[in-house]
C-alpha cells in the first residue's frame, strides 16, 4: 500500500479503498464542462485527491496525481491576544 510519512510523524497511507483520510474534488470550471449523463469513472479521472492527517490536519494535496509529490497545506493557528 502506498504511505509517506506526514511530517508531524504520523503515517498516511493513500492505497486503502475507500480511504477514510482521502477527498476527492473537482475545480468548478472543471464539473461546469461536463453535461449530460456522467460516467463515474470518468469523473473520477478528473478529480484530484487530497489526504488529511488525522493527527495534525495537515492537508497533502495530489495536484499532479499520485507519481508527483504533493503540496503541502498547513493550518495557521489564530494567535491570542
């Protein structure tokens, strides 16, 4: 199964189906384009992934697919005043 390490140390494998900690989403341009009666597999090649870490939150986005390594999305923390 396919893993990487998020760097709060916390393990992400992005092989399980379904994947709790994947999400699926499609730009609103991109779904605009598509009419019709819609094939689920070819939407789903439209879609990109992301993984959240169940531990930090960290989101680890799949711009490229899967082959390419992700960027990574960290949550700002409100400062207190």
């Amino acid at each position: 199964m396919p893993k990487f390490a998020c760097k709060c140390g916390e393990t992400l494998g992005f092989g399980d189906i379904p994947n709790p900690i994947e999400w699926l989403f499609i730009s609103d341009s991109d779904f605009d384009a598509i009419s019709g009666l819609v094939d689920s597999e070819s939407l789903y090649c439209k879609m990109n992934s992301f993984l959240e870490c169940p531990s930090c939150k960290r989101l680890w986005i799949f711009w490229n697919g899967f082959d390419a390594d992700p960027l990574e999305y960290v949550l700002q923390k409100n400062e207190q005043s």
